[in-house]
C-alpha cells in the first residue's frame, strides 16, 4: 500500500496570556525539527467566555509514526514552555488497523485509532502543562 497524502490537523484547548501563541513541533522537518522558532504556527478560537481552542494543520505524506509537543511562544517565536506530554501520532495503513477490533488506548501518548473508509484517523489525549489542557491529532486523505 503506497504511503497516505493527508491533512492532518491538530486540536488543543490551552488558555495562554495575551500576546502568546501555541506552536507543534517534532522531529519531522514539516513541525520544525523541534525548533519551537520554525514549528507549525497555531490560530486561536474563543469557545465561550474563558476557554480557548488552538488549530493548526500540517499536509503530507506521513509513513512512519511520529512524535510532537505543543510550545508556547511568545510574538517574536521565544519559547515560554512546552507542553508536559510528548505525544505520538500513528497514521498507520488501513489494512493493518482492521486487524485490531475497535479503538485502542495507547498508554504511551494515549492515542486512539480508528479504520475508516480510505484513511488513518488518530486522535491523541493529553493534559498541557499548567492548564488542564487536552489535545490531538486528527488525519483525513487518501492514498498518492
């Protein structure tokens, strides 16, 4: 099965303080080599009055596992902190996840995967540092 060309977008509610943003990195050159200055800048949602939703969205082709952290970074990118977890994300083939009945709970990373017509899906849980804050990764695309 050829490698999956996906969009895979990444969630997390995380207050932070005026003038902060959130930024993924990992290894991979595509989250910025785990250079919080060069990771995938996030945008912000309000949801109600005190809670805050970051999103950002990385494309590719994505064969192998691969680890990421949440930072936060101040206006011109220094970083603030990083988020307590290391979480893993595995897009693995659909034929190798339809051998496993239902969700698994990963105690590493805490990730859960889910077969789906054409595609990988994850979804990766979390607490953020200092906040009580949870988060993923969630995939949709099709094969190249």
């Amino acid at each position: 099965m050829a490698p999956l060309s996906m969009a895979v977008q990444f969630r997390v509610r995380y207050w932070t303080e005026w003038g902060q943003n959130l930024v993924i990195c990992g290894a991979d050159p595509r989250l910025g080599g785990w250079d919080p200055r060069k990771g995938v800048w996030m945008q912000c949602q309000h949801v109600g009055d005190n809670e805050l939703l970051w999103v950002g969205r990385v494309q590719g082709v994505f064969a192998e596992p691969f680890e990421y952290r949440y930072a936060v970074v101040d206006a011109d990118r220094n970083l603030v902190r990083w988020d307590a977890l290391t979480h893993t994300a595995d897009f693995a083939p659909v034929s190798r996840l339809a051998s496993r009945s239902g969700d698994i709970d990963r105690a590493r990373g805490g990730s859960s995967h889910r077969a789906g017509a054409g595609l990988s899906t994850v979804t990766s849980h979390g607490s953020a540092e200092d906040s009580g804050g949870s988060g993923g990764a969630e995939s949709s695309g099709g094969s190249s």
